[in-house]
C-alpha cells in the first residue's frame, strides 16, 4: 500500500505536469483566421492559402517541467508520469515547427500516419478508409436512396444540445456557444461546447454531437479535474488524443448516432491526409473534397484540417484526423477484450479522464492505491452492461465464422436478384 507521503509526492507532481499541458494549446496555436478563407475564394481557389504561425514560447512550460523534476522518484507511478512530461514536451515541439516538414515528423510521431498499422500489425488506416470507400461507392450506384434530414440552423442545433448538457451535467454543464471559423463541425471543453457558426447541420448531427463532444470529450475533462491526487487525468495533449477520438467515434457508433456521411467525412480525410504526404498541396485536396460532393465551404475546411500547421505546398500535413478512424478500431477491441475477460472496471475506469488505451495497467494500479477515483460522469451507452455484454459476445461470436463459403453462398444469392 501506497504511503501518505508518497501519496502526496506523486499529487504534486502529476499537478505540475497538468499545469505544464495547460501552455500547450496545439488546435488554437495553428487555427487560421477567417480571412485566409475569404481570401481564397477572392481568387477563385487558384491560388495557395498563405498563413504564417506566431513562433511558441515554451519558457513557461520549461520552467514548470524543471520544477516538476524535484519531485521525481523511482515508483512504476514516476516512470509513466515521466512519460507523461515527454509526451507534453513533444506537443510544445510540434508548435516549434509549425510550417515546415519538421511539423509533419513530429506529427507523424503523436498521432501516427494513414499507413501505420493497427494492433494486428495488417490493417492500416488507409485501407480501412479505402475499403469503406468501395462499399459507399457500390451502395451510390444502387437503387438505394438514402434520406437526407432536414436542415437544422446553427442556433437550433445549439439549443438543443444546451437542453441535453444542462439535464445530464447539472452544474457541471458547459456553456454552448456558436463561433465563427470553427475547423470543425464542434469542439468541446469541460467549460464550453463550441458550434460553428453557419455550419451545415442535420437532426443526425445533434445525437453525434452529444455523444461526441458532450458525453466523451466533455465528460472525460470534467471526470479528469475532478481527481484530485492525479490531474493530469484533466490534462488534454496529442498523445491521448488517438483514445479520446476513438472513444468518441465508438460513442456515435454504439449509441446509434453514427451515418454514412459522417463515417465518409473520417474517411475521406484518412485519404486526404495520405494524398498530402505523397505531394498533394492544399488545391488538390480542396479540389479531392469537392470531387466528393460536399459544399466549397466544407471542401476548405476539411482541407485545412489537413493543412493547419503544416506545408500548404504539400507533403507534411497534420496527421491528427486519422486518428478518429484508427482509435475508435482500438477501442472497439479494448472494448471487446475487456468483455471478453470480464475486466468490467476498466471500462469505467476508461472514463475517469483523458488517456491511453496503454495507460489502464498503471490507471488500475493508481485506482486500486487510492490515487484516482471512478468517473462521475459515464456515457449512458457504457452505463448499458447488458447491451455491451451482448453486443460483443454476438461480435466474437460472428468473427469467428469461416465467411469464404458464407460469403459465396450470399453473394450468389444476391447477384440473382435484378
């Protein structure tokens, strides 16, 4: 057992690490002002976007970090804070570099890139996304019409999301507000759920939103700052990133809330992403979105999503939008194992704030010593164990089927039909 003073040592040094991520802002740091977009459009989307970065400071990080030294010991607890630090550290370098290749190395480093594989060291992001990519192409050219929603306003989508929050978070609510130039659709902190202003929004948009931003994003910040001895729980940096994303994606998904056009929008960026590091810059990409069907405002966004803080010209993007596709098939499995061997407390636990799918052992260890606490805030989905426990045990069940005759019975069976 975990000494009081240990105890004590390890609370003070997890909270200057947490006040050390707090200098590291990587999506405000790299954000583009309005008028490189109306500036694009003035001339007729044929010329290069041109943004120049303001240099980061990291004097401030530093400082903390040196301070944070002292405390240091030699508990399994120090070594992963230890990484923790690093992990914060190669954030502030990301910003260093912003606007050249250097920014996509370090990028590639956090988030990963469209050809790194998954777990089973076979399946890559991009082809998953390309893959998808197939399918959607086969169902378009089909009798099926899938149904648009209607319409919804930037201010009704907000209303109706500030209801959801303030019934679900009580006092903990965030503040919805509606920006202007927002990359995406919405981003979420544990004090505010940000919309963009004039945004392209449907009924389908509202239930992704809240179970994205609200009930992953928002509730895993709040779960995190409330752990009093650990707050680097509270703490949001690129390294975590890929699990939060993937969480979020896996919330929509499970919960129901999940269409076509939003899985198409994670995978058309996968693909976005991969154009860009073989030499696209941002016209091709703009020009790929717009090939895609979506409106010339949306095609500039998802290209600067690509682009923020990389090489306009092409061949160091931002890599972080892959990780929406590749964390939620991590989290699907981690899921699944921790149905499968009936490690129910570490799917709370996944919830006490932001972390690493890797981080559980350590998180287990620092729940079991007193250090942390279960989250107060869990998606209604993961409060369902009766649904997840069936869910997956029919996933395990269905995967382990021999589909090389299945899928030749069937697809016989449907080729007849005209």
């Amino acid at each position: 057992m975990i000494s009081v003073k240990e105890k004590k040592r390890l609370s003070k040094l997890s909270q200057l690490i947490y006040k050390a991520s707090k200098k590291i802002k990587i999506l405000r740091h790299i954000a583009w002002p309005l008028e490189v977009k109306n500036k694009f459009f003035k001339e007729n989307c044929q010329k290069l976007p041109i943004h120049i970065y303001p240099l980061h400071d990291d004097s401030e990080l530093k400082f903390i970090l040196n301070e944070a030294d002292k405390y240091f010991g030699n508990t399994l607890y120090d070594s992963w804070l230890k990484i923790k630090a690093e992990e914060i550290k190669k954030n502030s370098s990301l910003l260093k570099a912003c606007g050249t290749k250097e920014f996509f190395n370090i990028s590639s480093d956090i988030y990963g890139l469209p050809t790194t594989p998954i777990h089973d060291n076979i399946t890559k992001p991009v082809n998953l996304s390309n893959q998808f990519e197939k399918i959607i192409g086969g169902i378009k050219h089909s009798k099926l019409k899938l149904k648009p929603s209607l319409s919804l306003s930037s201010s009704e989508v907000a209303k109706k999301i500030d209801d959801k929050v303030k019934l679900y978070f009580n006092e903990y609510a965030p503040q919805v507000q509606l920006v202007k130039n927002l990359s995406a659709k919405a981003t979420a902190t544990s004090k505010y759920i940000r919309i963009r202003e004039g945004g392209e929004f449907d009924q389908a948009d509202i239930n992704q939103l809240l179970n994205h931003e609200a009930y992953i994003h928002v509730a895993t910040t709040i779960n995190g700052r409330k752990q009093k001895n650990m707050k680097i729980l509270g703490a949001n940096y690129g390294s975590v990133t890929k699990t939060q994303e993937g969480l979020a994606v896996f919330s929509e998904f499970i919960s129901g809330s999940i269409d076509v056009d939003r899985l198409k929008r994670i995978s058309d960026r996968t693909i976005a992403i991969q154009m860009a590091i073989e030499g696209a810059d941002f016209i091709d990409i703009y020009n790929y979105f717009i090939k895609e069907g979506v409106s010339m405002d949306q095609a500039f966004e998802n290209s600067r999503r690509v682009f923020r803080g990389g090489v306009i010209a092409g061949g160091a993007p931002f890599t972080k939008d892959l990780v929406y596709l590749d964390g939620f098939i991590r989290v699907f499995n981690f899921l699944r194992s921790a149905i499968s061997l009936g490690k129910i407390e570490c799917i709370e636990l996944l919830f006490s704030g932001k972390m690493d799918l890797d981080d559980m052992p350590i998180i287990y260890s620092l729940y079991k010593d007193g250090l942390i606490r279960k989250p107060d805030f869990i998606p209604p989905w993961a409060n369902n164990l009766n649904y997840l426990i069936c869910f997956f045990s029919v996933s395990m069940f269905i995967e382990d089927i021999d589909y090389s005759n299945v899928s030749k019975h069937y697809d016989l069976l449907l080729d007849s039909i005209n």
